[in-house]
C-alpha cells in the first residue's frame, strides 16, 4: 500500500524524490509555470511543461494522474515563499477546495534548459496566521457536519468519521455508499481497507517484542533473520531502520508486484522476490518511505514469535484493544459476513472499482480492514498503556527522524505539532481507499477517517477538524 510515498506526480501525502542544488535563478519560474498550467487543468500546456522540463517517470499515471490531483484538490493558492535562492525554491500552498496546506520544494538543473531535478510536496500543519480560526468544540463539531454534506454531495467523500475527547466519541458518522452498484450505504461498521494505517499495528507488535527483551531496536536483520538472501543488507540494516523508513530497503509496488500480484500470499513470498536486491543508499543516511521495510518488521515478528504475522496482530494488538472488525481477509476468498466497503478509484471522470490492483492479502506494509470504532479502540488502548508500558509507548511514538514535512517519523507513527500541540498517528492511501487516524493526547481529541475514495478524501477531512476544533 501506498502509504504516503509515490512519485513526483504530486499525488502523495508524502512524496520524496532526489534532489540537487545547483545554480541559476529559475526554480521559483518553473514552479509558477506548473502551476498555472495545474490550476488551470490545461492537459496540452501541462504536457508541453512536461515534456521540456520534467519529463514524466516510468509507469508514472502522467498528465492524466495530474489532472486527477487536480480535480481532487481544486488546485492550490500560494500562499507564501519560504525560499527563492538559485535553483531552490520552497513555497506554501493551500488546496482550494480544503484546509489543507503543503510544502512545496523544487530544484531546477543549472544548465540550459534548466530542467526540474527534484520536485516534493509534503502536506503540512496550517502555518501561523494562515489557518482557520479555532473555535469552540461546538462549532468545529458544527462546521465539520456542514463540510462532509458538502463533500458528500460533491462525490469527494464517501466514509466514516469518528471524534472522541478523552476516549469517548462526541461525533461520528457515515457518508456515501460503500457499494455503488447494489446502493449499498456506509455505516459505522462498515470495514474499509486502510493501507499504511496497518503500520502502526506492525510497530506496536515489534515494540512489544522490545518490551519483552526478545529483540532490540539496534539488532541487525541478520539475528532475528539468520538466513536473509542479501547478508549484506541484513547485516547493516537495523530494527531501528526499518521502523523509521532510514533502512534504504525500497519499496514493493511498482512492475515486479503487478506481475506477481496473485501469487504474493505470505510475507515470505515478497522476501523470496525482493530479499536479493541491495540497498537503495546507506542505513540511517536519510528518511525515505519504505513498504518493503515495513515488510520485513512483520517477517522480524514471523521469526521472533513463531506465529505468522496475522496471528500475532489479533491475538496482541486486536483482541486486547477490543477491535473486534479489523483484520486481513484473503481477497480471493468469500468475505460477504465482513461488510467490506468497495473501493474506488479515479479512471478519467469516472469511478471504479480498485479490485485489480490490490494485493491477495495484506502485509506488515499496510491493507487490511478496520472501522473508525476499531481505530478509537487501538487509540485508547494505545494511550492507555493496554498494549506496552508507558515506556515503551513513549518509544514507539515519539519522532526520532526528519520527513520532507513538518512532520518527524517514530516507529510506525508520525510526529507533529498542531498550534503547538503534539498529535501522533498515521495515514493510508492507495487508489481507492484512504484513512487518517491524528491521537491529539494532550488536548484529548482522537480523529479516526475511513474513505473508500483516493486519496485525499479522509485526509481532508482530518486536516479540516484539526484546523477548527479546540485544542488548547
């Protein structure tokens, strides 16, 4: 699953690409002449940028992706220039048709034509001074109503949302259909698939494995995973890496995973097509979103706890945190006692179901199914310290290391501050479904979104009730 990272097509609630910084002034021109042509949704001037300076990469979805990124987002207003020196600019933009607001960075190649060698958009807090205005619990509750009717009515949602202060929800509710053909309508329980969201279970469960001197953050792969296919890789590559997206171990989606799709059954499956590979750059010289890391997190748990990874998540994680509609079904087997939303995906200016491209099953990396009441139970029993000491949840949650935005990535969760307030959780997304769970502890609010929409449908949703409701 997605997760948060894709390529530089601007489609991503976290993107990262190679950058360089050379030196002539035209990054911030390149930028505006993108945009214009983005906002503007002109399919022949956006291919023309394209095409002169920033030629699409391979399997990339092309103009069409952007155009979609576009219907999806209204477009962007900026709203300020942190930096415009040389071939590197940063700029603040704000969707048109959220709250959301993203950091834009670019870098422009010094020699004539001057083409875009790194273009990241990270998603970010609203700035000081350039969000909505906070108001009291009521209101937000109010406003945030009046906002999911209108993207409901819009077709840019379709889901399940849940806020709770303290634990206890002070609003919930189901929008949209979760099966268009048969008129089938969203409720509570409906189970969406969450994608990366899955992460945070993979984490606790690794933690746990901490906390309970079976394993150590600074163990090497090669001890849990003696007969890894790459010892190189294994022996360099940290438990700590890997839960932190630093272990230069790749992704699992692209070309090899649309090939072998059907067959990949087990976490051992991806290991036996992926383990030879080497590393993409040196552990722990930077951050980069991983699935394939994550991957292995849940092999690490295979091998420590002698209980295949699904087995491990229900009986340590699921069950003692009372989430009761989460887990990861064999696509390929009846399912029809789940409830299982559809999801659906973007083709043109039509919607379809995204069955062909998901994996027969969930991995450590992300999928699976939940609901926003299961989310608020992993939550509280997360807060709570049901799941590992306050020690241990103290490890598991706090940023260790810098993401392209404002956010710092811990094991499995992300790290940020809103209007100085810490919040900790983390995203989905993939064609067809996108979730968002934000644990706000000091405030006491917890925001679960479950959409069977692409991205940004939940996360809008979650931007927009972080932006409004109290936390202070």
């Amino acid at each position: 699953m997605t997760g948060t990272t894709v390529t530089c097509a601007l489609l991503a609630v976290v993107a990262a690409c190679s950058s360089s910084k050379p030196s002539t002034p035209t990054a911030k021109d390149r930028f505006d002449a993108w945009l214009a042509a983005f906002n503007a949704a002109d399919r022949d001037k956006l291919q023309a940028f394209h095409t002169a300076y920033w030629p699409y990469p391979k399997d990339d979805p092309g103009v069409d992706g952007e155009l979609g990124f576009r219907a999806d987002t209204g477009g962007f207003e900026v709203k300020k220039v942190e930096a415009a020196a040389a071939t590197h600019a940063v700029i603040v933009v704000k969707e048109r048709d959220s709250d959301q607001f993203a950091r834009a960075t670019i870098d422009v190649e010094p020699a004539v034509p001057h083409k875009v060698s790194s273009f990241v958009m990270a998603i970010i807090p609203a700035p000081d001074g350039l969000g909505p205005p906070r108001t009291t619990e009521a209101e937000a509750i109010a406003a945030l109503r009046a906002e999911l009717d209108k993207l409901t009515a819009a077709d840019k949602f379709s889901g399940a949302v849940m806020i709770a202060r303290h634990g206890v929800p002070i609003f919930s509710g189901a929008y949209g259909l979760a099966d268009r053909e048969k008129k089938v309508k969203n409720t509570l329980d409906t189970r969406f698939r969450i994608g990366s969201m899955n992460k945070m279970f993979t984490a606790v469960g690794v933690i746990q494995l901490v906390q309970d001197n079976k394993l150590a953050v600074t163990d090497p792969l090669a001890k849990p995973l003696p007969t890894y296919p790459n010892a190189k890789l294994a022996s360099k590559v940290t438990i700590h890496h890997i839960l932190t997206h630093t272990g230069g171990t790749g992704d699992i989606f692209g070309p090899e995973f649309d090939k072998h799709r059907l067959e990949l059954r087990t976490l051992n499956d991806y290991v036996k097509l992926y383990g030879a590979r080497d590393l993409e750059y040196e552990p722990g010289a930077k951050w980069s979103y991983s699935n394939y890391g994550f991957l292995l997190a849940g092999v690490v748990i295979e091998a420590v706890s002698k209980q295949s990874y699904y087995d491990y998540v229900h009986d340590h994680i699921f069950v003692p945190a009372g989430m009761v509609s989460t887990s990861s079904p064999l696509e390929d087997e009846p399912n029809a006692e789940l409830k299982r939303s559809v999801g659906y995906m973007r083709d043109g200016d039509k919607l379809k179901p995204n069955t062909d491209t998901l994996p027969i099953r969930a991995t450590s990396a992300g999928g699976g199914d939940s609901t926003v009441p299961d989310l608020l139970a992993f939550a509280n029993a997360l807060t709570a310290n049901k799941l590992l000491d306050a020690e241990h949840t103290k490890l598991l949650t706090t940023g260790k290391v810098d993401t392209p935005g404002s956010a710092k990535y811990a094991y499995g969760f992300s790290d940020s501050r809103v209007d100085g307030v810490r919040c900790f959780g983390h995203g989905g997304g993939a064609p067809g479904m996108n979730g968002a769970l934000s644990i706000c502890e000091g405030a006491g609010y917890t925001i679960a979104v479950l959409a069977n929409l692409d991205p940004p449908a939940a996360g809008r949703v979650e931007q927009f009730a972080l932006a409004r409701l109290p936390l202070k």
